[in-house]
C-alpha cells in the first residue's frame, strides 16, 4: 500500500476491496465515511468487488484508509484491500456510481441473513408502515444468496427483479442516510411479495394467510411454509398426533425434527443452552443448533430416543409472525419426502408435498437457489457445523494454499457438496444431499452452474471420488471427456483428511484418523476405519480396523443385527444371544453367508464396528436412516462411566490392524453377564478411542510425525470425538479437528480440491 502523499497536502486514492462487500451495505457506508473524514469521490460496485475514490487532505484520506477495513458493516468480509495514489482532480461531492459488470468476477455474494434487530422492532410497531409485513429487510438482513442469480449484485440480478419500487421504497433506497440505501431486496406491503395460503389442491383459502395457518398450525394440521431456501413441512411440536401424522406423511420414521422456537428463553425451556448455545443460536447465520433436551416441551415423536434436540430461532420475518401467532414451537423439517431434495417452487411443492400437506403458505418471491437449514453442534466453546448450507453458503473459506488451476470438486454420493476453487480459497456449495437420486442428481448439476457463473470460475481440474458409481464420479468423467478437463481422483478418506488440513491450515505430513460408514479403497475392499499417514498431496495407509464380511452388501447398512452376525460369525454360541432369536432362523444365513465370503465384501468401517455393538446391545436391528443406529447407541452410554474395554493392536503385512473384534467380544461378555446397556455403551465408545491412541503412539514412533488430523462421520459422535481427542492430547498429539466444514461427506469437495491442487503444485 503505497505510503507517500501527494503535495500540498491533499491526496487522491483508488480503493479496491474485495470480499463479501455486495448486499450489505458497503457502498452506503463507503458514502458515510467519505463525508465524516469530508472527503470528495465516488464509490460503485462491479465484478470484483466495490471500488471507490476518495481526495481530501492527507490526514482525512488515512483515517478513511484505516476506518474502511475495521468498521465495515457487520455482514461484510473484506478480504482484500488495495490502495493506489492517483493525480488529483479537485472534485467536489461524494456519490455512488452506476455497478459496472464488465471484468472478470471476483466479487463474493453473501449468504443468507437473519432479520436484524431494526428490521424485527419495525415489524411488530404497529405504527411502522411495515408492520406485520413478512417481507422486511434491509442491508443488514434478509434474502442474498437464495435469491441471486447473477452478478454484481444488483435488484435486477435478483429474484427482486419483477417487483418495481414503490414511492417510499424508491425514496429510501436513493437515501444514502437510510439503512436500506441500495437495499435490494427492499420492498413493502405496496410494492413487494405478498402471502397466500392455499389447500393442497392449490384453492386460495379466504381471510388473512398467516392468521389463517396459525389457526391450521393450532388444530394440529401440518402446513408447508415457504421459506428462504425452500419450503419447511410445520406443525405443532407439543403436539403427538400431529407429529405423528407429518412422519406417516412424510415417511421418516424415526430420524429427529427439528424445532423452531420464538426465543431464547422459549429454548431455553427446551434444552440446555450454555453461552456457546446461545451464540450460534443468535447469529446471523440462525442455524439448527443441537442441544441436550430437557425432558418436557415437545413431543416424544419429534427426537425419539435422542437426548438431543436440533433447536433453532426465527430468521426471516414470516417465521418471526407465525411463531407469534401461534404461540407454540413448531417443528419445521425440510420439504420433501425421506431422500428427495427439498421443494423450492412452488408448482414442485404443491406437486409433491400435496400428499403430505393439508395448507400451503405461499408467497410470489421466486427462490433461485435452494438451500437447507445448516446444522451445527456447540463443542468446546465453539462450534462444530455438521451441515453447511443456508445462512453459510456460498461463503468462501480461506485457504493457505494457492490454486495453480481453478478446481472443480465433485464431492461425495451422501451428504454432497460440490466445491469450486481458485486463487486461495474454496467455494462449497449448500448441501445438496444424496446424488444416488434422480432429483438430487439435477440439484447438484444446477449447483455446479449457478456456482461456475456466480463466481466466474471455469474448472481446468475437475476431482472426484474414487468410487466407479457414485453419480457424481461419472459426472466428473463425463465433463473432464467432454470439455478437455483434468480428472483427478481421489481416496475418500485421504479427502476427509485433506478437509480436516485444510480447515485448520495444515499441510502435513499428519497421522489422519478416518473413520466412516463407507469408502472405496485403493485396494477394491471397503474402507472406514482408517489410520493414515497424509499429506495434502499423497497418503499412505498405515493402519485400519480389522477387516470383516459385510454380508449382503448394502442389506448390512439398513440392518445393524447382519453385523453383529458378521462380528460373531466364528463365536460358536452366538446363537444363544438375543440378537440372534430375534432374526430367528436369518441368523444362521447370515452368519453363513460371513463364513463363506458369498457376498459379503470385506470391510473395515467403523461406522459397521457401531451396528454391530447397537445391534448386540438391542438398541437397533434395522435403521430407517443414515448412522441411525450409532447415533441411538451414543444416546444410551452412561456419561459417568470411566471404564474402556481393550483392543489389541499388532502389525499384519505391514500395517497396524487394531482388533475391533476384541471390543465386540467385550461387549457381548459384559451384556451376558447382565451388565447395562448404557454402561457398556460407554466403555466401548472409551475403549475405541483408547485404541486410536495406541495405534497413533505406533504410528508417531516410527514416523516422528506428532500432529494427528480426525475426520469422518463417525466423529459428528461426541461422545467419541470428546473421549479420542483427550486420549490423543494426553500422549502429547496436536489433534486437528474440524470447525468451519463438515467431518461428514459434506467436507469431501473440499477436500478433493485441495488434494487435486497440491498434486498440480507437486508437478509444476
């Protein structure tokens, strides 16, 4: 940044900033500072960002340079500020100038925001020409990325784009002292999106539209409401028929809902919220937050069987109104039936959630991207996002390394993100969900568009998993044959750790612990349980959990009881246990189909390692959903329990193998001797995570490296993650885990980006 000032005193400046600076605010108070430090200029947006040109006297002009960065508007990240002294001109005045949208794009688009304090106090002030209108918003809050569909970002780039401006709209959107100055969304009961509610024929229902569903909400109905980033299927979460209705409907028997609630106070009567809680809960991002559950407040139907519940605040005013209304907490799940992507237009909602939905409360703002509630966890002072999306997405994550050529990463079949890359930093898309479906699939090609021409990057490199029939695979092969692109494959689990280094700056060498329900080896088995020695670059795999039959293949997913079989197959009197007479004579099969290897591939999973003790343990034979049964066996482990059963660990063909076996013979001994479930559950959560110490102790003692990476979906466990990063700091580790991206598969396009780049750099 060039330091000397012109002569006489008076200087004149060209500022580029770069970041997250569009829709929200930055030009306005680029316009209010000019005129506190009384400096001349103008300020505009274009393609990389926003530019301004500031004169005045040398000492206004370095004020303006040091208050830009440090008092920018709450929802912008600047990321880059670059200065260049220019002849002076001796203007006079202070304007904004026209956007500019030539030039490659650099700008970033912001996510989506929670409707700010102002915006919330006009809402319910009865004298505010905005109150009870559903639609407020300001530069501060409202809709961004869900509604962009090109950039700079402009009302005419937006879903906005059909709703002229009223008077007083127009009046305040010219006014550089008015909050929503440049607003784009800005609008108004006059001139913006208006409600209606609809029967599941899609027949407008008479009467006011809020107070109407209110109403259905209260008689127990389930209503689909039309959001930011989709639409939610809502109904009263105090209520057992009506809970139980929606889960019929919607065909998800089990796996949790999640909970909206008016305020802080309503959740706390919830759950447990600490200061940590209440931080993610209250901020902009307004994400799904699971929280230890108080026994009373809701149905038992809405998290059964879990001690946690998935807890969140209003974030647009239409939420704020109908929580109001209502005066209940409300469950909102997403859109759609069990496996499919969430509905966002309307005629697809009122196609496919007609079967579910008595009412729809509709609006006429089009939703040009859409966009799933993000879901974190508060972990040690902090949190830990387990899915990444509304409220997150498109927001870029800084990396530490640069990109030779930009990247784009395909990510995995479950949970999928895709993520596009250039420079040093990574775009991952909003979740996106599981690619094996049709529907999905289209999802997930539209992300890949709309993300390519929001932030201009045209993929030299396209990273993909190793897997020959994930969806996306072939996806990634057909583009890189089609348009002349490198492909770049890469181990599903060298991309769990290559998102864990990435998200905390580290390129290694790490010991990396990977443990999931599924990934395809190099070697053709299925890997799960895995203890690699990574660099971004490369990985050699230096242990894993013992292998064993997963027989029927994918059958032994959807039914834990197959893998506790598969664990026992040589243990004579396995028959006699209870998870054996309740399978009958399927036990006998199935232990059959183990012995003989007929379809039963080996595995090394760790996620399979958890069926099998739930399933042993009785706490589930079958799943209805992904780590299910895991999840529940979490639930039931004795917090106050210190005990941990034994894993040996020995070398086999040069590699560490932790007999995984022995846990699951711990547990069946203790179990027989009629010891509780919950304290069992405990010691073997404590005796896997005693297990990935010693293999690591091995590891670090005859490689020196003393930095351990975890990732993986089985560490979104707490209990597991708690207990393995202790284990691993009292041997003196530096453990890494994730923060800012999913352990899941929704980190996985991160890190095939990052893999695919330190390869290019390897080479060039």
């Amino acid at each position: 940044m060039p330091s000397e000032d012109t002569a006489d005193g008076w200087r004149r400046v060209e500022v580029r900033v770069e970041g997250i600076v569009q829709g929200v605010g930055f030009r306005p108070f680029v316009h209010g500072l000019a005129e506190r430090f009384a400096l001349s200029g103008q300020v505009g947006n274009d393609s990389a960002g926003v530019l301004a040109e500031v004169e005045g006297p040398r000492e206004s002009v370095a004020s303006f340079l040091r208050a830009l960065p440090a008092e920018a508007p709450a929802l912008a990240d600047v990321q880059h500020c670059s200065v260049t002294d220019r002849p002076p001109r001796g203007t006079s005045g202070f304007r904004i100038a026209h956007s500019d949208s030539s030039g490659p794009r650099r700008t970033l688009v912001s996510a989506d925001a929670a409707t700010c304090a102002a915006c919330l106090a006009e809402l319910f002030d009865p004298h505010d020409r905005r109150y009870r209108y559903p639609f407020v918003n300001c530069t501060g809050c409202g809709p961004r990325y869900t509604i962009v569909r090109d950039v700079p970002y402009d009302r005419g780039n937006t879903t906005m784009a059909g709703f002229d401006l009223c008077g007083p709209c127009a009046r305040e959107y010219h006014d550089p002292a008015d909050r929503r100055y440049h607003a784009q969304p800005v609008c108004c009961p006059d001139c913006g999106p208006t409600l209606r509610l609809v029967d599941s024929g899609g027949a407008v229902r008479g009467g006011d539209p809020l107070a109407g569903a209110a109403e259905l909400l209260r008689a127990g109905a389930v209503v689909a409401v039309k959001g930011l980033g989709g639409y939610h299927l809502a109904v009263d979460a105090t209520s057992a028929p009506a809970t139980a209705r929606l889960r019929a409907r919607k065909h998800r028997e089990d796996k949790p809902f999640a909970v909206m609630v008016a305020s802080l106070a309503d959740a706390r009567r919830l759950c447990a919220v600490d200061d940590p809680a209440e931080r993610l809960l209250t901020s902009r991002r307004r994400p799904i937050v699971l929280l230890d559950r108080r026994r009373a407040g809701v149905a038992d139907a809405v998290a059964p069987g879990n001690r946690e519940l998935g807890l969140m605040l209003p974030y647009t005013p239409l939420h704020h109104l109908l929580l109001a209304d209502t005066g209940l907490p409300l469950v909102l799940t997403s859109g759609n039936v069990s496996d499919e992507p969430i509905a966002f237009t309307d005629g697809d909602a009122l196609g496919r959630l007609a079967g579910i939905a008595d009412a729809f409360l509709l609006h006429d703002r089009p939703i040009h991207v859409r966009a799933d509630d993000s879901v974190v966890r508060p972990w040690r002072g902090d949190g830990v996002v387990l899915r990444r999306s509304r409220g997150y997405a498109p927001e870029p994550l800084p990396v530490a390394w640069e990109f030779p050529r930009p990247v784009l990463a395909c990510g995995a079949e479950q949970k999928n993100t895709v993520c596009l890359a250039s420079g040093r930093r990574v775009v991952v898309s909003h979740h996106i969900g599981d690619v094996g479906n049709a529907e999905t699939l289209t999802a997930f090609t539209q992300a890949v568009e709309h993300l390519s021409r929001l932030f201009d990057i045209t993929p030299a490199v396209v990273a993909h998993d190793l897997h020959p029939d994930y969806a996306a695979t072939r996806y990634a092969v057909e583009l890189a044959d089609s348009a002349g692109l490198d492909a770049i494959g890469v181990q599903h689990h060298h991309a769990h750790i290559a998102s864990c280094l990435a998200d905390n700056g580290v390129a290694g060498p790490v010991i990396g612990v990977a443990f999931d329900g599924t990934g395809y080896g190099t070697d053709g088995t299925v890997w799960g349980g895995e203890f690699l020695l990574a660099t971004l670059a490369d990985f050699e795999r230096a242990g894993h959990l013992a292998p064993v039959p997963l027989p029927g293949g994918a059958a032994a997913v959807r039914q834990p009881w197959r893998m506790a079989a598969s664990y026992l197959h040589r243990d004579p009197g396995s028959e006699r246990l209870a998870v054996a007479r309740r399978q009958g004579g399927r036990w006998d099969q199935v232990v059959s189909l183990a012995r003989s290897g007929v379809n039963s591939p080996l595995t090394s999973s760790a996620g399979r390692l958890f069926d099998a003790v739930a399933a042993i343990l009785g706490v589930r034979d079958t799943v209805t959903y992904e780590g299910q049964a895991a999840i529940e066996l979490e639930q039931r482990a004795d917090p106050h329990e210190g005990g941990a059963y034994p894993a040996p660990v020995a070398e086999r063909e040069g590699r560490l193998v932790v007999d995984s076996g022995a846990l699951v013979r711990a547990v069946v001994d203790d179990h027989c001797r009629g010891t509780d479930a919950a304290v069992v559950a405990a010691r073997f959560h404590h005796g896997l995570a005693k297990a990935v110490r010693r293999t690591c102790d091995l590891i670090a003692e005859r490689t020196g490296v003393r930095t351990v990476a975890v990732s993986g979906g089985v560490f979104a466990n707490r209990l597991l993650l708690d207990r393995t990063v202790d284990e691993l700091a009292d041997a003196g580790f530096t453990v890494l885990t994730h923060r800012r991206l999913p352990c899941n598969d929704g980190g996985i396009s991160a890190g095939q980006a990052v893999v695919a780049a330190a390869r290019d750099r390897s080479v060039s």
